[in-house]
C-alpha cells in the first residue's frame, strides 16, 4: 500500500509517517519498481500502535522503546504518564479558576485586569506580610473575588493575616457566609475552625443562621466558637453548649462571660442559673468543673442565682462553698443601698476635714 493510501486510512498525514520513517518508528518494509515506499499489513498495524500510544500522553521517544525493547515494562512508564497528567490537570484547574475569578471581579479594563492578578498573586504569597498587605488593601482597591478571599481564610495560617483577611471578609459586598458554610463540614479540623471564626465576625442574619446550625457540629472547638458570637448576640440557643464549655474548661472565661450577657434578659438568667446549678449537682460533674460552675453564677442576677450560692454556702467542697460565701458578698455589697450625708454634714477625710484638723493642732 502506498504511503498516500497509508495516510487516508489511518488518518496519518504522509508528512508525519515521513516524520515517523526518519525517526525509525516504523519504515515501509518495501518500495516499487518506481521507488514508492510501499507498506504492509504489519507496518501499517505498527502505525496504529504508534497512534493508540501517542493518544496515552507518550512521547515518540517513549514509543520506540516500548515498540522496539522486549524488556521495557509498561508500568513504570504508565505511572509517570498518570503524575504527569495530574499535575497538568492540576496546572489546568489552577487557571481555570484564576480566569473565573477574574472574571467574576467584572473589569472594565486591562488595568482593573492586573490588579486583581496582582492581587491574587499576593494572596497566594509565600510571605505573610505580603499576603496580610494583600488582604488590607483588598477592601480599598480592585474588587477581589469572594471565593479568592474565602479560599485565603479557610487556609491561612498566620493569626495576623487571617485576622486581616476576616477583616477583609466582613467589609466585602457579597455575603460570604454560605461559601464559609461549606467550610465547617472540612473533613480538616483547622479549617473548620478557621470557617466559624469568619463567620462570627460576619453580620446579618445569614451568618447567625449558619452559627446557629454549627451548635450541632459534631467539633467541640465549632459548637464552642459558634456559642461564643451568638452569646454575644443575645441568642438564647447558646446556653447549653456555654455550659458545657464551662464544664468543660474550654474558654470557660469567655462562656461566664457569654452567659452574664444572655442574662439580661429575667427568664434567660433563671434558665441560666437553672443549668448551672443542675450540672454542679450532678454525680459525674468534677470538682474543678463544680468550681466553674459556682464561679459562672456571678454572672447570673436574680433570686434563682442568689438561692443557688445561699445553699452551696454548705458545699462539702471547701472550694464551692468559700467561692459561694465571696460571691453572696459581693451581690450584698453590690445591693446595699448608699448611705446619703446629711444636710450641713461632710463625710470624714474630706480636704475640709484635714483642714479644720491643721488649724485645732499646734
């Protein structure tokens, strides 16, 4: 078979198999009575092999040796065909969503086009203080993506830029709370973490709505974080996950603290006061966490408080009940009416006093 007939069935154009020929690939195992290069069966099987292992990612190098070598295993080959192809599809991603996220900031130029590259570029810093510039100067300058700054918090490591890209985050135009959503359900800890911390400094609704659904995450450190932002909103949802935490000895301080501010409110501070004193009773609570517990009551107003510290007065724990003897002083110092001078009479040591004193004196 001649090489143009060669070219029309096998979709082989005659410049490649000329190609393939000087490279010893594959030769045509005869020529005409007119010098024709005249190929057969077998060479033409060759050639399909040569297309089937081109369509693999091979180079025509590899192709020689895998044809032409009897002890060339495929597997290793195979391998760094599937590396290599990962890391191109990965090359490939990478871009795709560069170009999308530029896109998406809407430039109405190939300025605008270069700062958000710019900006992007920085984010991905290897340097912190490059990527902490990066994320102050994206609320001022070109429109970054919201999922370029999400993507930078959910990884961002150093605590002054993911505070700065919080930052960043809360002053953006869109709501970025359902992208931080996604985040909680990370199968990795510190990006979940790093999800419900960016959604506690997120206002509106939207982000008190993903908060209140991560008090049934099953990571203690995101039911805590969460309980802690709705605390301070007044979200009575957070009590029994503040007094766990208080329990618990996780940022037990900072849940007393959450627990004092949801007791503003009469029929909080009683339910309040009522979980506490019901976990201090209970016979798995350890004294260091009954301890917790009595210390959290000071925050608590009302006469359900009150009654709990009068009764722990006679704790067997020493501990418990001196902490609740100082506590019921306090709230009685703090009651005590103030005691009004007279008309006409000054309170002693005052500078008028100190005076009359210097002038009785020799």
């Amino acid at each position: 078979m001649l090489i143009g007939e060669v070219a029309r069935r096998s979709g082989v154009s005659a410049r490649m198999l000329r190609h393939y020929e000087s490279l010893g690939l594959v030769r045509p195992s005869g020529r005409t009575g007119s010098g024709y290069r005249e190929y057969s069966q077998d060479d033409i099987r060759r050639i399909f092999h040569i297309e089937s292992l081109r369509s693999l990612g091979l180079s025509l190098r590899e192709i020689g040796r895998a044809l032409d070598e009897p002890g060339f295993a495929p597997s290793a080959l195979v391998d760094d065909l599937v590396r290599r192809t990962r890391e191109r599809i990965a090359a490939e991603t990478e871009l795709l969503t560069r170009l999308r996220r530029i896109d998406a900031a809407g430039p109405a130029g190939w300025e605008d086009v270069l700062q958000v590259v710019a900006l992007l570029q920085a984010l991905g810093s290897k340097s912190a203080d490059t990527r902490q510039r990066a994320a102050l100067s994206s609320a001022h300058e070109a429109a970054v993506p919201m999922e370029a700054l999400v993507e930078a918090v959910l990884s961002e490591a150093d605590h002054n830029v993911a505070g700065a890209l919080r930052w960043a985050l809360a002053r953006a135009g869109d709501d970025p709370a359902p992208l931080l959503a996604e985040g909680l359900a990370s199968p990795v800890a510190a990006v979940r973490e790093r999800a419900v911390k960016a959604l506690a400094e997120l206002p509106g609704g939207e982000a008190g709505a993903r908060l209140r659904h991560a008090l049934d995450s099953p990571d203690a450190v995101v039911r805590g974080h969460a309980a802690l932002a709705l605390g301070t909103r007044g979200v009575g949802e957070a009590v029994p996950t503040l007094i766990d935490m208080v329990v618990e000895g996780r940022n037990d301080t900072d849940a007393a603290d959450a627990l004092s501010v949801l007791a503003a409110d009469t029929a909080t501070a009683d339910r309040i006061a009522q979980g506490l004193v019901g976990r201090i009773a209970h016979d798995t609570t350890e004294a260091p966490a009954r301890g917790r517990l009595t210390q959290a009551l000071a925050g608590i107003p009302g006469a359900r408080a009150s009654g709990a510290l009068v009764a722990l007065i006679e704790d067997e724990d020493r501990a418990v009940a001196l902490t609740a003897t100082y506590l019921l002083r306090l709230r009685a110092v703090g009651d005590a009416p103030a005691e009004k001078p007279s008309t006409g009479s000054r309170a002693p040591g005052t500078i008028a006093d100190r005076d009359e004193q210097r002038t009785v004196d020799p």
